[in-house]
C-alpha cells in the first residue's frame, strides 16, 4: 500500500519542470532488429496527463543508452505506462533490462514492470527524426497473425497516415504485426483495412498504447547519415 507521503512525493516528482530537448532531424530507422514494450501500472491516484509531464522530464536519460534507437513514451489503454523501444541488437536491450532495472522500478512504483521482446522480421518505417513531446500518435500491436514477411516494402497500400510497420515475432514464437499511426483518428479510419490487407486478425486481438513522446536518440540519427 502508497503511503500518503509516498503519493505526495510522487506527484511532486510528476508536477516538476519538464527538461526540453533541442529538436533533430533526420531520416528513416530500418536498422533495428529488436523492439520491447514496457508496462509498468499507473499509480491509481495519477491521470495520464500527469504522468506524461513526468516523462518529459526523463528524455535526456535516453539519449547515451548504448543500442537504443527510439523510444515511443506510452499509455496504454488498461491504465499501464511504459514506452515502446526499437534496439540495435536483443543484446543490448537484456543490459538495459537487468535485474536492476527491474529492482528500480518495484521499488519506486510497488508493482512489477513487464518488458515483453520482439524480434524484427521486417520493417517499413518512416519514423520521425525530431524529437517530439506532443505527440498524437497511437501504436497497436497486432497480435496472433501468421502475416510475417508479408509485406514487400515497395508501400504498396500503405496508408500515408501509417509511419512504421515491423513484422514480428514474440518471444514464444508468434507472429505479430506492430503499426505506428499518426493520431488515434488515422488509426480509427485505416487500421482494420490495412490489417486485412496483412492478413491479420480481428480488432479483439490488438493492443493499443498512446504515444505522447517520440524520441529518437543520437546513435539513430548518426546511423541514417552513414
């Protein structure tokens, strides 16, 4: 159980200035071959709002983290927060998620993170390359298809309000397809006809996260201008 005084200073964490990032460009990230999703349980006295403010505060912590590409800040819609993260290798994601990390977060939330790992099959992404504290775009992970290694990469089809599609694989094996949107308004109109195009199951099967933060990370922007 949170303590009163545990809450307080939680909210006086979540309320303290956000530090800003200077914006960057560049170009598309293909070269990631793991993604994690993060969940940890939103702390039932603090709204969404609140714990986004929280997160813009951290995004300079991201940006030496060695292998991390990109890191999409997420709700997601059972009230869990985390983030979305696309890593060079699955190497360097099990270091970042150690048992100290895990140890980390029991200790300042009371509850467990779960971090799930995916392997990229196959990527067709134009993810921006300016960091982007306001986001309106939405994430849903496409689960139980047998579609990997279904799309060509020639865009054939391809919504424009989509950014990134990465055919993948779960740790057990099973196949899933996990789309970048631009607003959960784009996602309500193409979504279900580009999963059909895939191949991918009915809407029940999918999980949805909202992304109010894009951030890509230095090591991203040196590999698009090699």
């Amino acid at each position: 159980m949170t303590t009163p005084t545990a809450r307080a200073a939680l909210v006086a964490t979540l309320l303290a200035p956000a530090a800003a990032l200077p914006a960057q460009t560049g170009s598309a990230v293909n070269a990631a071959t793991t993604i994690t999703i993060v969940r940890v349980p939103t702390p039932w006295y603090a709204p969404n709002w609140l714990v986004t403010r929280r997160m813009r505060g951290t995004q300079t912590q991201y940006a030496g983290i060695d292998g991390l590409l990109f890191k999409a800040y997420a709700h997601a819609s059972d009230r869990h927060f985390g983030g979305v993260y696309l890593w060079a290798s699955a190497e360097q994601a099990y270091r970042w998620f150690n048992a100290d990390w895990h140890a980390r977060v029991l200790a300042q939330y009371g509850k467990a993170g779960d971090v799930r790992y995916f392997s990229i099959n196959h990527a067709d992404a134009t993810l921006p390359m300016m960091a982007n504290p306001n986001s309106d775009a939405v994430a849903i992970l496409m689960l139980g298809n047998g579609s990997v290694g279904k799309q060509d990469g020639s865009n054939s089809g391809r919504p424009s309000s989509l950014f990134a599609s990465y055919d993948v694989k779960t740790a057990d094996g099973s196949a899933a397809v996990l789309t970048f949107w631009r607003s959960r308004a784009d996602a309500d109109r193409d979504a279900r006809t580009y999963a059909a195009r895939l191949g991918v199951p009915t809407a029940a099967s999918w999980e949805w996260f909202s992304l109010p933060i894009l951030l890509p990370t230095q090591q991203a922007r040196n590999a698009t201008t090699r």
